[in-house]
C-alpha cells in the first residue's frame, strides 16, 4: 500500500450516552458521542428500550392522542 494516500488511523473514545465507554481505531481521529451501544441496544440486550431523539417519541404520541380524542368526540355526536 502507498504510505502518502491513506488517512491516519488512530485510537478514539467512543462515550455512549448511558454511560458505556471504550476505545476503538477510526480515520475520524477525535472521541466519537453516540447514542446507542452494544450495551444498551435492545437486539443485544433483549430488552424493549425507546431512544427518543428530539422529542419525536412524544410528538408522534401527542399528534395521535389528539386525533384519537376527536374520534370519540365525533362518536359521541
């Protein structure tokens, strides 16, 4: 392989936002934020765990819980 072509591959720290840590080598050369892990992803954990990014969770629960609310209002008429 040409040395001159390749990117630098070093050692980062990837941080997990339930708090799981580790290194890892990438070409990205700085710590890496994620937000799921193998130690917190539920394929891995066998457990059901909602990731809510943004507030998406609870927005789509909003928009059908009013929608949901009219509905047995219109009924009731």
């Amino acid at each position: 392989m040409k040395a001159s072509i390749h990117p630098e591959y070093k050692t980062v720290k990837v941080i997990c936002s339930c708090g799981e840590e580790f290194e890892t080598r990438s070409t990205l050369c700085k710590d890496l934020n994620i937000e799921v892990c193998s130690q917190c992803h539920p394929f891995y954990t066998g457990k059901q765990k909602l990731v809510d990014t943004g507030g998406r969770v609870q927005k789509f629960r909003d928009r059908y819980s009013q929608r949901s609310t009219q509905a047995s209002k219109e009924e009731k008429k």
